[in-house]
C-alpha cells in the first residue's frame, strides 16, 4: 500500500492544471464511450441532521494508460467553517485490477476539489464562455479552485465579481485573490442579485440544501456553473438549457434537476451531456436569448482520473510512505 497525504497530493497537481484539464476531458469522453463504470453515489446521513453527510462514490475507468477501479469516501460538514476548518474531507482508495488489493490511499479532497473545478472550466469553454469576468456565488475552496482553473484557460479573464451570505469570508477570499493575482479587478459585491448581474458567467457553489436562488438579475444568455446542485428552482431548471454530465446520476438525491423532473414528469428539458458535445467536437453555440446551465453531479470516474494521475506522478517521483505488510500478506502490490 502507497499512502500519499494532503502535502504529496498538493506538490503533484500544483501548477499541473493543464494536465488535470487534459484528465478531466479524457474521463468524460470514456465515461459518454461506456468506457467507465459508475454506480450510483451513496448518502450516508445521519438521524435528525439534515446538514451533514458523507458520501461513497465507486467507480471504474479504463484510462488510456490501464484500467483504474476505486472509490472516494468524502463527508460535507458546513459547521467546519464557523470553526475555521473546511467544509469537506475525502480519502480515495485505488485497488489493483490484477488481484483487487487496495494499493495507494489518497487525501482526496484536494483531488475532489480540482476534478470539480476542472469539470467547471471544461464546461466553460465548451459551452462557449465569454466576457472577461466571472461571478462566483460562494467563497469557499471549490470556487477558488474554479477562478485558478478558468485562468489556466482564458488568459483573458481578468475581473471577478464574489458574494458570500458570510461577508468576512467573501473579504478575505477577495484578499486571497489579489495575492495571487495582482492584476485581477476583484469586487464583493454586497447582494447575490448583483453579483448574478454582473458577469455572463456565473459559478454557484454553495452548501445550499433547497432551492432558493432569483436568477432573474441575469444577463441574458447568461451561462451558469451549477455546481452546488441545489441552488436553482424547478422554474428555473425547466426554463433553461440544461447540460450535465450524466443524466440518470443528477436526477436524484433532491437536486434541482431532480425536482424539477418531478414537476414535469419526465427528462426531456435536458439538453445535452457534456461527454457528448465534447465527442462532437463542434463549437457549441449557446442560446443567446436563455440561460445555459451546467449541472454535474460529480462522476467517480474524474475522482479516478486524477487519483491515477497522482498515483503515477508519486511512483514517478517516489513520493509517498509505503505500507509493505498492510494486507497481512507480506506482498507488496503498489
């Protein structure tokens, strides 16, 4: 067994944004192939607690290089926050397709994060982003991560506008952003309606557990990064042009889509996967009088994708502590 923690997995994907996007591509394209195997998510919650979970997400991907199965294990708990922690952990753990041994185990949320983020920017340029800015409704990591990786695609994006319901952590995610990039505009804005307002690029991440989300500030054609799922009302979903990364996997778990399907009885107000339009290979051209909305739910086959790619680059750089004996067997498999 390789056991890579947070340190080693940051050292590999650090400034390897372009390999992460690559990897990102690659996975969606096999998944939309039937080159993967994702069962669905399974929600651990708990009696009484309608905030926190932790969530089990397996999955096979036959990667270019060789095949990859595993599985991530990542809880969300908003409270981390207050307590200056974040809001969300992971470990991911790849077996062996020669005998099914486990033989590396990962910190996974940096990992997690930066396949979210990725699949956010691949999103973005696929579905035709413009403008020069971006609003980011939610300050937390995932959206720092989604400005990093936008950035590695449009050197041209050079304004961001944030909102937070937690206004000292929209400040101080604004302070993180001109440290890293001075030349960036950076403005808070003071409600979410202005925010939504001032960029045709939105990305939604939030712990948001209900729709609730007026979008009707929006600039027409605006496009909107789903991420957090349940942000948007059924009438806005219904309304819009809808692309996701799997159908049958965002349409549970009380997602917007998910609502929304109930409402309308049936799936068709789904307009396209993104494994899809990637295989066509055509620029896409967005409607400009709609909203366009990508919702993915998270496939484990990009968790798997980057695991792998992290997997690799550690045996390449010889990083990480091996656990020889881990399995009892005496038999090394990693």
């Amino acid at each position: 067994m390789l056991i890579l923690p947070h340190g080693d997995v940051r050292r590999i994907l650090d400034g390897a944004e372009q390999e992460v996007l690559a990897a990102v591509r690659t996975a969606y394209v096999l998944h939309t192939q039937g080159r993967s195997a994702v069962p669905h998510s399974v929600f651990l919650r708990f009696p009484g607690d309608e905030r926190n979970r932790i969530i089990a997400l397996p999955a096979y991907l036959d990667t270019p290089e060789e095949p990859v199965a595993g599985v991530k294990w990542v809880s969300s708990f908003p409270g981390n926050v207050q307590s200056g922690m974040d809001r969300a952990s992971a470990a991911i753990i790849l077996n062996s397709m020669r005998t099914g041994h486990p033989e590396v185990f990962l910190e996974g949320a940096t990992i997690s994060a930066r396949r979210t983020a990725a699949s956010a920017a691949v999103a973005a340029a696929t579905l035709g982003a413009t403008g020069s800015g971006v609003s980011l409704i939610g300050c937390g990591v995932i959206n720092f991560e989604v400005l990093t990786f936008l950035r590695a695609l449009y050197a041209e994006l050079d304004s961001v506008t944030l909102f937070d319901l937690d206004q000292a952590r929209a400040s101080a995610f604004a302070d993180r952003c001109t440290t890293r990039w001075p030349e960036m505009k950076v403005d808070v804005a003071t409600g979410v309606e202005d925010a939504l307002a001032a960029n045709p690029l939105v990305c939604l991440a939030t712990s948001a557990t209900v729709p609730h989300l007026d979008v009707s500030r929006c600039q027409p054609g605006s496009l909107i990064l789903h991420l957090s799922l349940r942000d948007l009302t059924p009438e806005t979903i219904l309304a819009s042009t809808n692309v996701v990364d799997d159908v049958d996997h965002v349409c549970r778990a009380a997602t917007s889509l998910h609502l929304a399907e109930q409402r309308a009885g049936n799936r068709d107000f789904i307009a396209h996967s993104l494994g899809e339009l990637l295989l066509d290979g055509d620029r896409y051209r967005r409607n400009p009088d709609t909203l366009t909305v990508f919702s993915p739910f998270g496939l484990g086959a990009l968790d798997l994708a980057l695991a792998d790619l992290v997997h690799r680059r550690a045996r390449e750089s010889g990083l990480g502590t091996h656990v020889p004996d881990f399995l009892g067997t005496g038999v090394l498999d990693g």
